[in-house]
C-alpha cells in the first residue's frame, strides 16, 4: 500500500474546471501579479484622496481596535464611491499578500486577496447580472469565506453501507469526521487528521472524497509555507495541504473545525498591522 495524496479540485461558479491550483488561478483579476509592498516615496499627499484617506484611517482605527482585544465579525469598507486615483492609491497602499481565495456564495463570486497588511482583506464581487463591486473587509477571516463556511456545507453526509473492494481507512474516518462534525464548539481548537500517520489506498481516497463533496471555496496561502484549503460538503471539515517549492503535496490533512489557523490573522498581526498603516499615511502628509 502506498501513501495516497487526495485529489481535490476547485468547485467555484463560472470558473473553468482544473486539476490543480496555480497561485495566478488564485489571484484578483487586475491585481498585480507579484508581491507589492507598500509604494511610500513615491505617492505625493496630493495623490491621497480625502476620501481614500478617510477609509483607510477607519481601517487604522478598526485595526486598533481589535487589537486591544475586542472581538467581532469581519468589517466591510465600501470602495464604491472612490474614483479611479483613490482606489488606485489605496491599491497601492495595501499591496498584495500571501493568502488568495475564491468563493461562491449567494448570487455572488468573490475574488480576495489579503494584503501586505495582515488582516486586510481586497475583495471583489461579480454578481449574476454582471455588477462587479469592490470592498475590503478588515478581520481574522474575510466576510464570503465565513458565509460560504457557514451556510453551504450539509450537517450530515450519507456513509455508504456497502463499500467497494479495496477499502480500508475511509468508513472509519467518515464516522469519526461526522461525529465530530456534529459535536463542533466554535472556538474549540481544530482536530486534525494526518494522512502521512495514516495512509489510504487509492479507493479510500476516492470514497472520502466522493461522500465529503466540496462547496465552491478554495483558499491558497503562500508565504514561507504554501498550502492549500478547500472546505468540504460537511460542515466544519476542511481538506488542508501542505506544498513544496514544486508544488508537491508534502502533508496532507483533514482538519475538523473552524477556518483553519493557517489563513487566519491572529491578535498581534492587527497590532502590527495598524501601526504599518498608520505610518504609511503618515508619509502622505509629511
């Protein structure tokens, strides 16, 4: 028996179907394709809009707050009423990260990318009559992902009763993932099941992946370790994977629980992020 990776494509509205995820496949349509840092020289305060200037201190302060502890959903900034050369500043000012995802949800397809400024979320939606629309959203995890995880999943998968020959993990990880599925707390910390301790042959790969299903949400984190997370048709379960340089699966995961940790910002990064910020705007005005 051989170690089996599971095969997981991405299932998100409109998209054409592919085999594997590419970090271009992940990006925002118009966004720059390369990492983009903050570009503080060579903006002139002039070139910061007062209205571009009002939303990002708004961010500067709501970065602020979370990081003195307070907790809340996702908060979304309109950039709708911005012209051309505030959303370009404010492009420009927020950059692009090492988190991508795609969602499907409601009548809408979202494109986000967290920016430099971790827990800054650039987000654009295409609605089912055309309208694209621009936001940000500023929290632990962007506000579709959080839908998408909320309301598409089922709360129960049906476990076959007869399985095909060959099988031998995947009837015992379906009744333990739908157990603990079931028994999910929000806030509990996540179960993680490693297929490197635990290897499936490739029927059992096929019967996991066939009966969990998966909703249109694929996430892709880069930085210095790559993974890539797709949430599964069962409530609370996700399918984590770990890569190499060359795309290589190197840990292969199930995961039970809340959005994985890997894509998440966590308390100290708004702390960081709001001073950043703070400084960034600073330089408009000296």
């Amino acid at each position: 028996m051989t170690e089996h990776v599971l095969t997981w494509h991405p299932k998100v509205p409109g998209e054409a179907p592919a085999a594997a995820i590419g970090d271009d496949q992940l990006r925002l349509i118009g966004m720059p394709t390369g990492l983009v840092r903050p570009v503080r020289q060579a903006l002139s305060a002039d070139q910061l809009t007062p209205a571009a200037r009002e939303v990002m201190e708004a961010i500067v302060a709501d970065l602020r707050s979370r990081a003195a502890g307070r907790e809340a959903s996702p908060t979304r900034y309109s950039l709708g009423h911005l012209d051309e050369a505030g959303k370009a500043s404010v492009a420009d000012i927020l950059g692009e990260g090492d988190v991508w995802a795609k969602v499907g949800v409601g009548d809408k397809f979202w494109r986000v990318v967290e920016s430099v400024l971790t827990g800054v979320w650039r987000l654009e939606s295409t609605s089912a009559d055309g309208t694209v629309e621009e936001c940000i959203d500023v929290g632990p995890v962007p506000g579709p992902i959080l839908r998408a995880a909320a309301e598409l999943p089922r709360a129960t998968i049906d476990i076959p009763k007869q399985m095909p020959p060959g099988v031998m993990n995947a009837p015992f990880l379906l009744a333990e993932l739908q157990d603990r599925s079931s028994k999910y707390q929000p806030g509990a910390e996540n179960h993680v099941i490693n297929f490197t301790l635990l290897p499936l042959t490739d029927v059992d790969a096929e019967v996991l992946t066939g009966v969990l299903g998966q909703i249109p949400l694929v996430i892709r984190s880069g930085g210095y370790g790559s993974s890539r997370v797709f949430a599964t048709g069962l409530r609370h379960v996700w399918a984590v994977q770990y890569v190499n340089g060359m795309g290589s699966v190197i840990l292969d995961t199930l995961e039970v629980g809340g959005v994985p940790v890997s894509v998440l910002a966590a308390k100290e990064d708004f702390e960081d992020s709001a001073e950043r910020l703070a400084e960034i705007l600073q330089a408009f005005t000296s």
